[in-house]
C-alpha cells in the first residue's frame, strides 16, 4: 500500500494506491492540515511506503513527516515533472465530461476541482513503475 503526496505552499494532494496502482483513497487537503491527514491515513491502513513529490515544499514536508509522525514508513522522492497534466488526463478519465462538454476537446476543457489528489495518484504510479 503506497500513500502519494503532492506537496504545495497552499494545498496538498494525498493518494493512497494498492500494489497494483488502483486508486482506493483521494484528498486535497490544505497545507496547514498535511500532517493530520498523513497521521490519519497510517492510523487506520497498513501502509508500506510513502512517495513524495520533488516540488514545491518537499523537503520542508518531508522534515515534518519526519519531526511528527512515530510510524513512517520508508519515504521515496519522485521526480514530479509534468505530473500536473497526466493528473489532468487521468481526472478527466476517471470523470468524463458529460453532454454538452463531450463534444469540446478535453484540451481545451479544466477540470472543475482541484487536481492535488489526481498529481499524488501520478506520482505513485511513477514509484510502481520504477520498481
């Protein structure tokens, strides 16, 4: 079991994916409230690694993981570079446009939600793949 953070200075996108790469668990969560949710999620799951994106507050993210949590498991960085457009393609998969978006191209469409989870889930599939 894989949890996938996608750290930002405002929001943070949290995944939580089996072995396989399905998707069991999305959140966005504020900033402020990253630690929290992390520390929730390991509470009720078993989960065996945590990846986390090279971007944005990384390496801040990761110290508090680490100051704040007793349990954490092994923590990989994960290149995020243009993780935002497959989150893109993979929300728009996962919540196809309806009629009448159906008929304009998904280039030309914006998800109506923020993506944060979406970019998580990409950064874990990333990690299975390397492996």
């Amino acid at each position: 079991m894989i949890l996938a953070i996608d750290p930002g200075s405002e929001k943070c996108g949290l995944a939580r994916l089996d072995d396989d790469g399905v998707i069991l668990e999305l959140q966005v969560v504020p900033r402020t409230g990253l630690v929290g949710a992390v520390r929730a999620i390991l509470d009720r799951s078993r989960v065996t690694q945590l990846v986390l994106g090279d971007g944005t507050s990384s390496r801040l993210v990761a110290q508090e993981l680490k100051a704040d949590l007793r349990r954490l498991p092994p923590l990989e960085i994960i290149d995020e570079h243009g993780s935002t457009l497959e989150a893109r393609a993979l929300y728009f998969e996962e919540n196809p446009p309806g009629f009448p978006w159906s008929w304009i191209p998904l280039s030309m469409q914006t998800p109506s939600v923020p993506i944060d989870d979406y970019a998580a889930a990409v950064l874990a599939r990333r990690f299975l793949q390397s492996r």
